[in-house]
C-alpha cells in the first residue's frame, strides 16, 4: 500500500516535470499575443491618435510589440534586470501598491468614528477675521500719516483713505495663518486683541501702519463628522494603507539580513 | 524611501517632508499652487495603465531597459541614484517576489526561466505611477485654498548635442489623458504641440512650458524648427497656443540673459549655468538662442521678417529639483539631486575632506568618469556644477480666485511674473492715460485695469501717442527690502533688422533719483556682511511705484517691455553654507545675490506695421 502511494507520487512528480519542461519550451521562444493584448494595444495607439490605426499601422504596432518582447526576453536572459536602480524601484513600488490594496476600502462606521476622535484635531476649524484696513506705505512717512488720519477721523469724523495695498482693503474670514502669510505676524498681534466694529490705529506691520476695522471673529469649532466624513475617510484610508506597509516591511525584515562592511568609512 | 508626488503636495501646503539625506525640508510659508511635474519618460514604462484588466500590464516595467542606456540617463542625477548606498539595502530587501516554497519558484529554478517568477508576480495591479500623479493631485487640489495641477515633463531633447528641450505639462482639469505623451512617442516638440492641439479639440485644455533654456545649447528658441525648417506663421501660431508661459528662473540657473548676449547689463551675470542639462563630461552651452531676452529679440527679428513670432510668451518660475521639495531660500537649500548634492560638501561650497575626495576617487573608478574635483586656492572641491545651481525659483499668477482654472487661464493670458524664490508682488500695466491715474489712490489697480493693460498684454497703438507704464512693487515680508525697478526694453531697428535692447531703471529705493543720462539710480549703500550674513537695514523699500514714459519711445516700432525688480543684496547659498560649515566662502563664487522678480512683457504693437496679431 505504502509502495502504491509512492508510485502515485512518482507519477505525478513526473508529468508535473514534464508540463514544466514543455511549458518551458514555449515559454522562452513563443510569442503569444492574446487577444485581450491585441485590443488594449489597438485602443491605446487609438486613445493617442485619435482615430484607429490602418493596416499598416496595425502592422507596425504588432512589430514594435514584438520587438520590444524580443529585446525585454534576451535581456532577461542576460540578466541585464539585476543590480538596475529603476526596475528595483519600479518592483518596490508594485509591491507597495499591492499591499495597499489589501486595505478594505469601506472600512466601519465604528472604525471611522473612532478613527475621528482620535484625530480630532486635524479636523479643527480654525477661528476666522473679518476685516477693513487703511494702509500707510513706509515710503512716506506712514506713522505721521496714519496718526494724522486717525485723529482727523476721531475728532472730525474725517472720511479715512489711505494708500493702496497690494492685496487690497477688505479681508472675509482669514484665518491666522493667512493673516500672517498677508502681513506677517505684527499685524496679527493687532487684530487679535481688537474691538469689534470700532477702528483702531496705528497698527505696525512690515509693510507700514494700517487702520483697521475689526469686522467679525468667528470662533473656532469641531466640525461635526458628518461635515468631514469624506476627509476622515480618506484620511483612514491612507494611514491604514501607510500601516500595512510598515506592518508587512517590518514582518519581513526580521527574515532578511543587512550586512555591511564594518570596515567601509561613511 | 524616495518621495512621492504626495509628499511633494504635502511639502508645498507647509509640512515637512523627508530629504533622501534624512534631514527635515520645510518651506518658510506654504505655496498657494503646486504641479508635481515627474518625468514622463520615466512614468512611461506604465503603458496603458487603464487598461490593467489586459494582460498588458505584465510588460509594463520594461521600458526602462530601453532608456537607462541613453544620454539622458546617463546624466548626475541617475549617478547620484547610484551612490545612493544606503536606500539600496532597503529596496533589495523588498524584491523578493516568492518565499522559497512557492511552486511558482520551484517552477522557475525548474525552467531556469526568471520570467515564470516574474511573471506570476504581475497581479490584477490598479494603480500606476502617472495614476498615482493625478490621483496625488486631486486628492490635494482644494479650490479656494490650494490649487494643484496635474503635469508631467516632456523630457525631449535633440538628437544631437543633447540640446535640452524639455517642458513641463498641465492639464486644467481632472481628465488626464490616458498616459503623458512623451520623448518615446517623438522627440519633437511639434508632436507634442499636435497631441495637446487634439487632446483641446476633445475638450482637455493643457499647456507645455519650455524650462531651462539656458542649457539647451541655443536649441529652445531655435529661428528654425525641431527638423531644420524655417519657422512659419503656422509654427508660430500652434508654439503660441500650446506655450503661453516659459520658465525664467530654477535650481539650475537663471534664463533671463547671459553677459556675452547683454554685455551692457549690469545684472546679466546672475546664477548663469553654463552647461548643457545632463551633459556628461559637462559641456558648455551655447547662450545664443538659450535665453529669454534673446528669445524675444528673435520673435520680433522673425516677425518682421514677416514669419510670425514663436516667441511672444509669458515668464514663470519653478523648481525642478528631485527631492520632491523646491528651495527656494538661499539658508535653507539643499540643491537638487538629492543624495549628491544635499550635503555643502557635494554641492562645492565647502572644501573637501580627505576621505570624501577618496569616496570620489571610487565613484570616479567605479563609473569610469572623469575624477570631479577642483582646486581653488589651494583648496580642494567637488567640481560637479552644482556650485552654478540656485535656491529658484517661484511662478506668481494674478488669478481672481485659487482654482485650477482661473490661475490655469491666468498662465493662458500670461498674466504672470517670475521670482527667484522671493515672495515679492508686482504689477505692471501699460496705457496712454496712465498720468492721469493717482499712485497713491487706494483704487490705483482698479483704474489701471480700466485705462491700461497689464502684463503678457499686448498695447496698440493710437494716433502716435506716448505710452505709459505703471511698475508697482511690493517686498517679501521675509525678504530684503527692495533696491530698485527696472524696464527692460527691446525692439528690432526697422530698417536694418538689428535687434536693441535698453534697460532703464525707473524707480529708485530711499528717494533716490534716477540720473537721466546713465538711467541708473544710484547706490543705496546696501550691504552685506560675509561674516555673519546680516544686512544693512536702515535702507531700501517696502514699496516702490512709478509712471515712467519711454524717453526713446518711436510710435512706429514694434517693442517688448518688461519689468525686474531687484532687491537689496544678500548672501548667496554657498556663502550660508560656508558660514554655517565655519569655512570662508569659496572665492570664486559669487558672495552675494540680489533677488529679483521679472514680469511677463507688454508688447507694444504699431498700427501701421502689418499687423500679426496672434489670438491669444
């Protein structure tokens, strides 16, 4: 019975060899272009031209084809696919996309949910200011001119009017970070602590003096999931892709070796 | 690893990302808009990537057998990928397609066929290289906040003397083509421009901007075509409508002029890189035909020969480093290529070490290069050309709103300008009753537009009148304060043909006066201090504006105008690095910079000339 099993296996071990070494055969000098092949070849020279290849044309994308399987074939015969930076990287990369697609793609309310409140803060609405200014250039003697202004204004309710500025007099809801970025963190200094509706100046900035009519403050806010939903979940989905990488790279290493010269001077 | 496009989305919106080197990079302030414009030659071997359910996919990663022999990869870049030590451990441990008992493995060893393994390594894949750029870019365009482009570089060159012709490529919209037309599809830039003419008839608008003309060889803005042809009105027209904007200024060198071909400008000598792109041994580039002022002395040269001009386009900035992130600040840069040249050391603004000048000796062996070291008063540095690269450049559009399509519109209507890096404002119009337009007005632009037109417009003529222009420049808050504004002028002397160029400063810092005859302002007195960096800063403007009338203005001549502004001196990249190395600088370098930015033209065209206009 025993001596049956083995002959069994013998058997198999044998045509398994065989189909190996007639695939073999085909598999290194045939050319086989499936159909599918043909078509997406056809439509992809169509997608660039614009219109389908005649006869000829087919002729030569099939030719080209060939010749570049040809090449790609001896080349890998040569090994010429070893110790190359480009398809090292190209392969890393697959494998990364690979790994990033084991990744369910509509992960749980409940992972969601959860997945926001950790990172609430990523989804804070910063508080936003509203707000007018008249700008004094620093060419001209902008300190003077926009004491002068805002007394003029105070004392005789003079129409205020100064010179022009780059980006404009009105701002609607900035935020902090624009404020900066616009007229750098002096003048965000001044407009944090100022009144509403109530003009208010000099203030400095490295433009020049500005008066400035707070209109509006906005307070700041956790959104509601419901208004963030399709950045949290897309916010999920990356981490968890970013995850499964450095779980699958850090599985693995431990069977890998590094060696290193101990000797080599960095 | 190396960066993704994402990370160079999440660089430009003001995180910090990871350089090759393992430093943090981070912008001083976060862009307002960003393409990630990857080579597309590379993104190529990823054919047909929509078509992943076909058994094409399997053959996708097989172009680069074809390229990574040719001159264009044979450049510094790719050998800095190769002395890349320390990433190669990392990605050599990941290609390992089966484990041992796979019968797929067993199978190959078998065969002795490497394909069997290989092969059964092409799965059911989705996703792509140029998928990933445009999925990159949608993901991070937020209309309002962050305006993002999908793009690519056309990475041609001409088939001999490598004359470098690339461009980059954006899309305004979400629907990219299938894949990037590229150097394996033609070579010619025409092509290209035929491919984005049909892809616009389908409704995907795109346009292509040439970048570093400077080391094309004099090939960019050839008087002739990409097969020898003379140039044509229709060849003007289609280079028209699909390049409204060209590239100024980026990390290698600046395009604006060169000291041979303006030798009486007193800026021209100004992060000029002398070589031809990716030229190993590095070559010398002839400037003739390389640059931007050239370019538009040749496309008014052309157009009154009565061949169109090709070359009536807008100016932008960008970056075109490797690392993913642009620097764009002389004390915080580390070049382009990466491992090579992120270290002062590599980049040759600090003398070399012993041991480092060994490491070169290897690579030199190893790649059977020339050894790539220079002495320098008696001190030893790399000699790699990365000391003629800059911390460039950035491109500013005036768009009603930051979405993909008004500032994609604004690049159409060239209403753009270039800087070296500075975040500095400029705005620049043309008109007959300019005069009458109160500087000081807080309603000052607004009249301008009514009354004028601004920049990368063009100006007719009315009855012969004197034409004014309106220059109004603003600092960068960070920056140095301004030193002076400048039009530069050129036009074709109409009766021999000569091309002219005139440069007049108009507006002066600290009250200075422009002196007539020299049309120079004089020094400010601005200084920089090699030891420490510091500047002078009790001088230069905040603002400058001006109305300036053309003193030499003949009504009858076709001319170009446009405006540089340039800012007081600071220290260069490598004087930053020498002083943070604690070395003095290297003397050959230039100690200091000044930044500039530069409008797109205003192009003043007389009535009575034949009229070319070219709709744009």
């Amino acid at each position: 019975m025993n001596l049956r099993i083995l002959v069994f296996f013998v058997i198999g071990l044998l045509i398994f060899l065989l189909d190996i070494g007639f695939n073999a055969e085909q598999d290194s000098k045939d050319i086989y272009i499936s159909d599918q092949e043909l078509t997406s070849l056809l439509s992809a020279w169509q997608s660039q031209v614009g219109r389908p290849p005649s006869d000829e044309e087919i002729v030569n994308i099939i030719n080209n084809f060939v010749q570049e399987e040809i090449l790609y074939r001896e080349a890998l015969l040569l090994d010429l696919d070893q110790e190359d930076r480009i398809i090292k990287r190209r392969l890393a990369q697959k494998i990364t996309f690979l790994k990033q697609e084991t990744i369910p793609n509509d992960p749980s309310q409940e992972e969601i949910k959860k997945f926001f409140e950790k990172n609430k803060n990523n989804y804070f609405i910063p508080p936003t200011y509203s707000f007018s200014h008249h700008y004094f250039s620093k060419e001209s003697n902008a300190k003077e001119r926009a004491a002068e202004a805002f007394d003029e204004y105070q004392t005789n309710g003079a129409e205020l009017t100064g010179d022009p500025f780059f980006l404009g007099k009105n701002f609607y809801q900035n935020s902090e970070d624009e404020i900066k970025k616009n007229f750098g963190a002096l003048f965000f200094l001044a407009i944090k602590n100022l009144a509403i509706n109530e003009w208010s100046g000099p203030h400095e900035s490295v433009f020049g003096e500005h008066i400035i009519l707070l209109k509006e403050i906005t307070t700041g806010f956790y959104p509601p999931l419901e208004k963030v939903l399709l950045r949290v979940q897309q916010d999920y989905l990356s981490e968890a892709q970013e995850k499964a990488i450095a779980e699958y790279i850090n599985e693995i290493r431990s069977q890998y070796r590094v060696i290193i010269n101990p000797d080599y001077k960095f | 690893m190396t960066a993704t496009p994402y990370d160079a989305y999440k660089y430009a919106t003001g995180e910090a990302i990871k350089h090759p080197l393992g430093f943090d990079m981070k912008l001083r302030e976060p862009l307002d808009f960003y393409a990630v414009t990857d080579h597309g030659f590379y993104m190529g071997m990823i054919e047909n990537y929509a078509d992943t359910s076909s058994e094409m996919s399997k053959k996708e990663w097989t172009k680069p057998m074809h390229n990574i022999n040719r001159p264009e990869n044979v450049n510094v870049e790719s050998l800095g990928e190769r002395a890349d030590l320390f990433s190669s451990v990392l990605s050599q441990a990941i290609v390992q397609p089966y484990p041992y008992w796979h019968p797929k493995l067993w199978k190959a060893w078998f065969t002795n066929n490497i394909q069997v393994a290989l092969k059964s390594f092409d799965y059911d894949v989705h996703k792509s290289a140029w998928a990933d750029v445009a999925n990159a870019a949608e993901e991070f365009n937020d209309p309002g906040n962050f305006t993002t482009f999908i793009g690519y570089e056309f990475t041609t060159s001409t088939e001999v003397e490598g004359g470098n012709l690339h461009r980059n490529v954006i899309f305004n919209s979400s629907n990219a083509p299938i894949r990037p037309w590229t150097r394996i599809d033609s070579l010619n830039p025409e092509d290209l421009w035929t491919w984005m003419d049909s892809l616009r008839d389908k409704g995907v608008d795109s346009l292509a901007m040439p970048h570093n003309s400077n080391g094309s060889n004099g090939q960019m803005f050839e008087v002739e075509t990409f097969r020898g042809n003379p140039i044509s009105i229709e060849y003007a027209e289609k280079r028209m409508r699909n390049e409204p904007v060209v590239e100024m200024t980026q990390v290698k060198g600046t395009s604006d002029t060169h000291p041979l071909l303006s030798p009486d400008d007193e800026w021209a000598d100004f992060e000029i890189m002398d070589k031809r792109v990716g030229s190993r041994p590095p070559t010398y580039s002839m400037p003739q035909g390389g640059y931007v002022r050239d370019a538009y002395l040749r496309g008014l040269t052309l157009d009154w020969e009565g061949r169109g001009n090709p070359y009536k386009f807008g100016l932008i900035g960008s970056s075109d480093t490797h690392t993913g992130a642009g620097g764009f600040d002389e004390d915080n840069y580390w070049s382009k290529a990466g491992v090579l040249d992120g270290t002062d050391m590599g980049r040759g603004s600090v003398p070399l070490t012993q041991d480092r000048i060994d490491m070169l000796n290897q690579y030199a062996d190893l790649y059977n290069q020339p050894i790539s070291i220079q002495e320098i008063d008696g001190r030893t540095y790399a000699d790699v050309g990365f000391d003629q690269w800059s911390a460039s450049g950035l491109a500013v559009a005036w768009a009603e709103e930051n979405t993909r399509d008004s500032i994609f519109q604004a690049f159409k209507r060239k209403e753009t300008f270039a800087t070296t890096g500075t975040r500095m404002a400029l705005r620049f119009f043309a008109g007959f009753d300019m005069e009458s337009i109160d500087l000081d007005s807080e309603d000052m632009v607004k009249n301008a537009y009514a009354k004028g037109v601004t920049m990368g417009a063009d100006l007719f003529s009315q009855d012969n009148q004197t034409p004014q222009f309106l220059v109004w420049a603003q600092r960068d808050k960070l920056g140095a304060p301004l030193q002076r504004v400048q039009i530069i002028k050129g036009w074709v002397e109409s009766a021999s043909g000569t091309p002219k160029e005139q440069i007049y400063d108009v507006a002066c810092s600290d009250g200075l006066l422009v002196d007539p005859v020299t049309n120079r302002c004089p020094d400010n007195g601005a200084r920089v201090n090699i030891s420490d960096c510091s500047i002078s800063n009790d001088v230069g403007a905040g603002e400058l504006k001006t109305i300036w009338t053309d003193p030499d203005f003949d009504p009858t001549i076709k001319a170009f105008y446009y405006v540089r502004v340039l800012e007081n001196p600071t220290c260069r990249w490598s004087t930053w690095d020498s002083i943070k190395a604690g070395v003095t600088p290297r003397p050959d370098l230039h100690q200091t910079i000044q930044e500039r930015a530069w409008s797109s033209p205003i192009w003043y065209i007389p009535e009575s000339g034949e009229l070319n206009i070219i709709p744009l």
